[in-house]
C-alpha cells in the first residue's frame, strides 16, 4: 500500500471522533476496500467488543489470536466459546517451536522473570514474531487499544501509520471508557473472560498477569514484578520505535493481548 500522508490521516482521524464504534468500522472498510483488514484480538473486554461488531455487521476483516502457549484456561476456553456464539473463525498464530525450544532450554520456562531482557525475549518468540507472520501483507491493523488503560497509551490516535510494519493501524476504541465499554458489552450480552470480574482488567500471558489493587492503572498487573519506567509495561506489540523523519510521529508514543 502506497504510504498515505500524515495530513489525511489526521484528517480521517478528526472526523472518525464523532462516529460510533459500528460507523468508525464501516468507514474505515469503505475507505480501504480492496485491502487487507486484520484484527488482532486477546480475547479481553475491548476485543470482545470490537470481535461483535465485525461479526454481526459481516465486515470483511480476517481476526486472529496470538496463541502464545502460557494464555489461562479462562482465555482458551473464551476464544472457543467466541468463535462458536458469533459463528466465526479466529486464526491462531503460534510461537516458532524452535526459537521457543531454545529459550527454554536456555533460560528456563519462566526465565522471564530474571530480567526485563529476558521478559522482552519471551515476549518476542510468543508474541512479536508470530503478530509480525499475523500482519505480513496486512494493509489495515485494527486494535482495541484504550486511551485510559495506562500512560503509556495516551498519545495516540485513531489512524496512525506503522512504518516498521508498512501498515495503517486503527485504533477504534480509543476514546472509550471502561465505563462505556462495560455498558455496552453487557447490553449486548458479548461473552467475556471470567477473570474480568476477578480483578483482572488486562489479561495476557498467566504467569506474567496479576490481579489488580483498587485505584491501580488498568495494566498494572501485567508483568507487575517489574520497574513499570524502565518496562513500559507493554509486551512490544504496541511499543514505539522511533521516529526518523520530521512528519510528526506517526507510530505509538506509547502503544494486545
Ligand atoms: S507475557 Fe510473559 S509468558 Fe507471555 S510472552 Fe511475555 S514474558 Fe512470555
């Protein structure tokens, strides 16, 4: 796909701020018909939302899961019981069993827990190595990425371009609350992840998601025995890389499962 300009972007960014979710997502598969629309879903309460959209409007968007092999029973059993109750497919994507293998035999099956190298290591072989294999010849990246779930999360918008991966993401959700997003989930009975109701707004890998404390950022569960500046608390799906030429930051500032 032909790099779109920033200016049209911003512009197309402006006017998706007054659409609902349903009209965000129509515009944005009228405006890219004919290109590749991929939906990356972790099963949390966000994607759920997003997953029920496509499916009851039968938008032509292919969904897949990062399917890293540490998920909860709870997930597992919510990706299978999502596909069944929309009566759609999600691709799965698995980690490279031999990279895997090697790091296991390397540093352990929790060897995550040593280091933030190791962590972002982990994080690489099962997660950002099997979403890059998801995106490859993706044109459009639709996320259900939240302003409000952390600080990290703050700067971006609803269309941005992804340079490293030579792609748009769209990011309809942004806006939301969590206020918001519950109503809506439970009026239209979108089945989500037990966990939620046990403390668990943002649910990843188990052995790296903890249950949060009252007042607590919404993803400070995740990868919790970390220093959250030095870790950002996000997986590398979503991080930054920084910007090289001066049309204004088109990637997170920031920005799964
Ligand atoms: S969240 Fe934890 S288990 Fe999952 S890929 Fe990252 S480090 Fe590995």
């Amino acid at each position: 796909m032909t790099s779109p300009l920033a200016q049209d972007l911003a512009d197309f960014s402006t006017r998706l701020l007054s659409q609902d979710l349903d009209q965000r997502l129509q515009s944005v598969v009228a405006a890219y018909a004919g290109q590749r629309i991929v939906f990356s879903t972790s099963l949390g309460a966000e994607d759920q939302l997003v997953t029920e959209v496509i499916a009851r409007l039968k938008l032509p968007i292919d969904i897949f899961t990062l399917e890293t092999g540490r998920l909860f029973a709870e997930t597992l059993s919510l990706l299978d019981e999502t596909e069944q109750h929309y009566n759609i497919h999600i691709q799965r994507f698995r980690p490279d069993p031999q990279a895997l293998k090697a790091y296991v035999d390397h540093y352990g099956l929790n060897g995550f827990y040593d280091s933030i190298e190791l962590r972002k290591q982990c994080c690489g072989i099962r997660k950002v190595e099997p979403l890059n294999r998801a995106l490859s010849g993706a044109d459009i990246w639709i996320t259900g990425l939240r302003q409000q779930q952390s600080a990290f999360r703050q700067n971006l918008d609803f269309l941005q371009q992804d340079r490293d991966r030579q792609l748009i993401k769209f990011n309809p959700l942004l806006d939301w609350t969590q206020e918001q997003l519950w109503q809506t989930l439970k009026a239209r009975q979108v089945p989500v992840n037990p966990l939620h109701n046990k403390g668990y707004p943002s649910i990843g890998c188990e052995p790296c998601t903890r249950a949060i404390k009252p007042g607590e950022d919404e993803r400070a569960g995740r990868w919790w025995w970390e220093n959250p500046q030095q870790s950002q608390q996000e997986c590398g799906l979503h991080v930054a890389q920084p910007c090289s030429n001066n049309e204004g930051n088109q990637n997170d500032t920031k920005a799964n499962p």
